[in-house]
C-alpha cells in the first residue's frame, strides 16, 4: 500500500485551516494532517514527526508577515516550504521566495487539483535537490580522493624521474670514465703487438688482437649508451654535409676486418667508383656500419664472411648500403619483432633482443638522423641482409626527406618550420666556407636543418615558430663571438641570414619547397655548384 503524504498546515485562522484541510481530503492523493496555529506549535510539531510538506500562513501570532518564513526555514531547511496567502501581489509572491519558501499559491484559487499538483511538484522537486547535493557532495569527497591521488603521483613522478635522471647520469659518468682505462689498454695492446717490448710468439699475437677486439667492442658500447642517452633526452644531432660514401666506408673497414679476423670471419667491402655524393652526418653513417658489420660478425659462423656492398639507386636518389651475413638467420617472428622495434626506437638500456647488440637499438636513429630508411631481409639457415638508406647530395630530396622525417616524430608538436637563407661572401678560402657550415651544424637543434645550395649558401630550416627565432638570432651571435675570438685562423667570413618565411609544416610544404627552387635558381650571375671534398669529423 503507498503511504500518505504527512502535511504540516500552519495556519492561525480556523476557517482558513478548515478550508485548507478540506481541500486536501478531496484531492485524490492520501494525506496526513497536522495542523499549527503559531511557529512555536509547528516547531514542537516538526520536531516529532517528519514531514513531507509544510503549507504555511504569513500572518501568524508569534511570526509576522515574512517573519514567518524565516523561521521554519531555520528550523527546517530540507522540508518543501508552500505560502498559502489571501494576497496576490506579484511582489509579495518574489519576496517569499527569496525569503526561502519553495512556492506560493493564493487561498483564493485553492482546488484540490492545483493544490495536489502544487504539492507533488515541490516534493519532487526537493527531492532532486537532494539528490543533486548528494552527487555534489560525492563529487566532492571524490575530488578529494583524486587530490590526493593526483598529489600522491606527483609525487611518485618526481621520484622516478629522479631515479631516472640518476640513471642517465650514472650511465653517461661509467660511460665517460670507461674512455680512458679503454684508450690506455688499447695504446699498450697496440704496442705490445708492434713489438715494441720484444717479440711475441703467435698466441700472445692471438691474444693481444682478443683484447684489441674487446676493447673496441666496449668502446662501440660505450658509443652506444651515450647516443641513447643523447636520443632519449633530444639532444641525439647530426652534422649533416655532402660527402663521399667510398671514403667513409674505406675508414671504417680497415678495423672492421682486424675485428672479424680474430673471430675467423672474413670482411670485405664492394664498393663500385664514381658513386654520388651524399648529404649526411659521416660519424653517424661510420657508425651505423660498425654496428651492422659487428653485429653480422657476431652471428656468422667461423670461417664466415661478412660483405658490405654499396649501389647507387637514381630512381629513389640515394644510396643502398647493404650488411650481408651466413649467420642462422631470423624467422619472420623474429625479424617482425625487431623491426618493430626498430620503428618504436630504443626505450631502454636493457630492451635488447637476445642475440642482437645495444649497437641495433641506436642504429636506427642513426640512419634516420641521415634521412635514410633501415630494412631487414633474413632467411632462416641462409643468414640476413640489413640495408639502410642515404640520400644524395640532391637539396630537392633532402628537403622532402627532411620534411617526413619531422612529420614521424611522435612528440613532435610543433606546427611552424622557419626558413633562413644563409650565405657568406665570395671567399677562396675552401676551409672557411667549411668552417661556415661546421658552425651552422653546431649552432642548431637536433631537429633544424643546415642545406648546403651553392659553395657558399645554406638554406636553413628551424623546427620552431616566428616568436622563436629572436631566440635563435641572439644564441647564433653569441656562439659566433665565441668562435670569432678563439679561432686561430682570424674570425670567419662575415655571414649574412634573411628570413624567407615562417610554414605551417602539412599545409605549406609546397612554398617551403618554392622557397628552395629560388635558392636553386636565382637571377643573376650563375653559381658556382657546391661540391667540396668530404670532410670527416
């Protein structure tokens, strides 16, 4: 059965109480009466039961006019509150509302209907109050829990990136402290076995070239631990310029077959002539093959051989650099998983493959800090191929090489490129235009590009928007000062910048590449091309 509804009536008139009763018994919901003639009988009356509604008179003994209100509002603030009254003026209905009441209804349109309809409306109406300040006050008791939470990680964040830089710092101090027991080993190994001490018989040979070969390996993996250290924190560069790839190839394979004579693994390069320059960092490019050879001397068998063959592709204007080895090879499994890797770059120091070295977690940002592209081909019992990419000397590509790359970068948000046009003026002097382009490597951010379009011209991209470039401007002044005052040749050639323009980096590729066909193609006197020999860092 549903229960009545229990009315609290306060009101000091009898007829007017009787009237209202009334009107409540025909309504057809079930009520509950009690009734009060002053506030002190309503409150003693509130006090024992609670009820659903309270209909009240103005006019009362002990309360007057909105006096009334006021009252059962202090005393009952989660009751609906309805004023009957014998006047209808509008201002009078504003005022008891903001006194507090929840409704008004004149006694002179009193119907069972609209006083039941009344009724219902506020009783529901509190009741979604409540339920409202219910959910607010979870809400609150909620955020408080999240506060808390929120502070209680913040906490935990700022402990592990702690832990985590002490362990950047750790790696990167055992690494630069390894550097010099390692070159003093290297320096008496290499002299014992020049026999600069006495003659050695074949075993202390063999020996001497063991300790030679594992102290190259930990001077590799030192190499390796700084550059992940380096890439993870940003600061991973490259001084990109235009080189010959023989020459890089034939200074790193000189120790590359030392290191696979010891394992009796056989090293040789095929490398045609007249191959075209390439735009690229070749520390970074010496690097990537040490590891790909090192890695292929690892796993080939004794009596092995580990080929390096070179091809030029015009098509795709860049150059193929292929790692052969007779190694076991990788099922599809396995080599889908490392090239996955390869994709999400290094993300620690202990995420290596079993069988694989820390050197093939750096080598793919090597080869795309070159613009290049890093492949895999294995076949299980035949042994594996890896074969990285690096464009020619070609501005057209490098620039849309340099603009994928920038569009890969997850973390990437900026949304303007900066272009500069940098020159210096006519110089004989081949090392001072050198000189001019080490210090454009120098002075940008791993993410900037310096371009060289003629002997003397750069175009010069920054991953950064117009706001940022007075920043740009006052740091590349101050490093040249610098230079100028310790550079032992005299200062350098006065260098020239003129903004061509700040791009969005998707919607503006087109003008940025117009920006490079006026450098390619400017009026006037013809210019010399920039071909230069390659220099090494």
């Amino acid at each position: 059965m549903k229960p009545s509804t229990l009315v609290l009536l306060v009101e000091d008139d009898p007829i007017d109480a009787m009237v209202a009763r009334r009107t409540l018994l025909a309504a057809k919901t079930e009520y509950e009466i009690d009734i009060a003639s002053s506030i002190g009988e309503a409150i003693q009356c509130m006090s024992q039961r609670k009820h659903d509604v309270i209909l009240s008179d103005l006019g009362l003994p002990d309360a007057g006019d909105l006096d009334a209100v006021t009252k059962i509002r202090n005393e009952c603030d989660d009751v609906p509150l309805i004023v009957m009254s014998g006047c209808d003026d509008e201002r009078l209905y504003v005022e008891t509302l903001a006194k507090g009441a929840d409704d008004f209804v004149s006694k002179h349109n009193l119907t069972p209907t609209t006083l039941c309809r009344c009724i219902n409306q506020n009783i529901e109406r509190m009741r979604q109050k409540r339920e409202i300040q219910e959910l607010v006050e979870a809400v609150e008791t909620q955020r408080e829990v999240l506060e808390q939470q929120a502070d209680e990680l913040q906490q935990k964040n700022l402990r592990l990136a702690a832990l985590c830089q002490s362990a950047k710092s750790f790696v990167n101090n055992v690494s630069h402290e390894f550097r010099t027991p390692l070159c003093v080993i290297k320096q008496y190994s290499g002299m014992m076995s020049q026999g600069m001490f006495g003659e050695l018989t074949d075993p202390q040979q063999h020996f001497l070239r063991v300790i030679e070969d594992r102290v190259d390996g930990l001077n590799n993996l030192v190499d390796d631990m700084l550059d992940i250290s380096r890439y993870e924190s940003g600061m991973l560069a490259a001084s990109r310029k235009k080189c010959a790839i023989d020459e890089i190839i034939r200074r790193e394979l000189t120790p590359l077959v030392h290191r696979g004579k010891v394992r009796s693994v056989k090293v040789f390069a095929e490398c045609p002539d007249d191959l075209p320059n390439v735009f690229c960092d070749p520390e970074k490019v010496g690097r990537t093959i040490v590891n790909l050879v090192v890695n292929a001397i690892k796993v080939s068998s004794a009596e092995g051989q580990v080929r390096v063959s070179v091809s030029p592709n015009d098509e795709t204007q860049e150059i193929e650099i292929r790692v052969h080895d007779d190694g076991p090879g990788m099922n599809d499994k396995l080599k889908k998983k490392l090239c996955g890797r390869f994709a999400q770059g290094p993300t620690s120091l202990l995420s290596n493959e079993k069988g694989f070295g820390l050197g093939l977690s750096i080598t793919k940002e090597l080869v795309d800090l070159n613009l290049g592209a890093l492949e895999i081909e294995s076949e299980v019992g035949v042994g594996s191929v890896f074969m990285f990419t690096i464009p020619y000397a070609n501005p057209t590509k490098i620039l849309s090489r340099y603009l994928e790359r920038l569009g890969r970068i997850p973390e990437n948000v900026q949304t303007e490129l900066s272009v500069i046009r940098v020159r210096i003026d006519p110089t004989s002097d081949d090392d001072s235009a050198d000189d001019v382009e080490r210090f454009l490597n120098y002075t940008l951010r791993a993410r900037d590009l310096a371009m060289p379009i003629y002997t003397n011209e750069w175009m010069v991209i920054l991953d950064s928007t117009v706001a940022d470039l007075p920043v740009f401007l006052t740091r590349f002044n101050s490093e040249l000062t610098e230079v100028n005052r310790n550079r032992p040749q005299g200062e350098l050639p006065a260098i020239h910048l003129h903004e061509l323009g700040t791009f969005h980096r998707v919607d503006q590729i087109t003008e940025i590449q117009n920006c490079l066909s006026g450098m390619l193609a400017p009026a006037g006197r013809p210019r010399k091309p920039h071909i230069r020999k390659a220099q090494y860092v």
